[in-house]
C-alpha cells in the first residue's frame, strides 16, 4: 500500500512507522474493527507521539476515529485517503461482497451496534471531524468504485480545517506521484 509513497516521505528525514490493524496484514488476531484499530494506533502513539498521521480506506476512517476518540494534541497533521464516512456504507458493502443474505446482514448489524454501543447511523468519519480540530488534507478520486466519492464529500462538509484534493482516474489506490508531492507539501513545507 505504501511502498509508492514512502520515497517522499522518506525525503522529509522524519521517522516513518507503520502499522498493520488486528487481523490485516501481517498481525493476528481473527476480527477487525475501527474501535479495536484504534487501539492499536493508540499503543503506537503513546510510544512514538506522531506529528502525522496517514490512513488509507478504512485506515483513514480508523485515523479519523482515534482521533475523535483520544484527541492526541501531538497529532498536528492528518491525511485521509479514500476513507468512507457511513459504517452503513460499509457493512453494506461486505456483505454484498460476500452474497450475504438479509438474515447475515441484519444479525451482522446488531452485533455491530451492539459492539459500538451506537446505531450505525451515528458511526461516521464526517461525525467524528466535526469534533476535531486537527488540520487535514483529504483526498478522493471522483471515479472510486470501491468507497464512493461522495463518501469523501461528507467528510470534507464536516472538517473545519481540511485541504480536499478530488482526483480522476485513480481510483480507489490513489497512487500518483502528484497526488504525493502534494502530501509532502501538506506535512512538511512551511505555510
């Protein structure tokens, strides 16, 4: 996912530290979900106290909702890739990925208000910048097949303080070398 965008980030001199969300990548564990992503994020934090944060897709919702959640004061900076707003959006999106039936999906539903303590409804990324005041730089492709664009859209109505960057032809990876000359000018040149 990163390996595109490293060689800038790299140039700033800054400690890179990534990390893989319970269940993805190399970690264990056999559930995943944004409240116990953002603990992990929330360990790595306390030990290397980022200025930055970087997330991608449901990274970048999970950044989003570490945030809301623990109000890191280190974090100065954010920048959201294609992150979806509405858990709806997503459980929606799985269980049509799966063929689950309506049966799965309402059970999979409850199980996740239940686990969140919230309706779905209330679960979203635009909610969560509402109540942030980190500065962001977010950014979408209009031609996204996986998280909709319009997903981006509701973010950025909701965070006071973003940069919103609305591609064409990325799609859902967004990885362009432009796009990441205008991260690292985000991060790190002076304003």
């Amino acid at each position: 996912r990163w390996k595109k965008m490293l060689p800038y980030l790299k140039k700033s001199g800054s400690t890179i530290i990534a990390i893989d969300g319970p269940a993805q990548g190399l970690s264990s564990g056999k559930e995943f979900t944004v409240p116990k992503y953002a603990e992990f994020i929330d360990i790595a934090a306390k030990k290397h106290q980022p200025h930055y944060i970087i997330g991608h897709s449901m990274g970048g919702q999970t950044s989003l909702y570490y945030q809301y959640k623990y109000q890191n004061p280190s974090v100065q900076k954010m920048v959201i890739l294609g992150a979806p707003s509405d858990f709806t959006i997503i459980l929606k999106n799985f269980t049509s990925l799966l063929s689950l039936n309506n049966r799965v999906r309402k059970a999979l539903e409850i199980k996740y208000s239940n686990y969140l303590d919230q309706h779905l409804d209330q679960f979203t990324s635009k909610e969560f910048v509402s109540k942030i005041d980190t500065k962001g730089f977010l950014a979408h492709d209009i031609e996204d097949t996986v998280v909709l664009f319009g997903e981006g859209e509701k973010i950025a109505e909701s965070w006071k303080n973003v940069q919103f960057i609305q591609t064409k032809g990325l799609g859902h990876k967004l990885h362009d070398d432009d796009l990441y000359r205008k991260i690292y000018e985000f991060l790190f040149e002076t304003e």
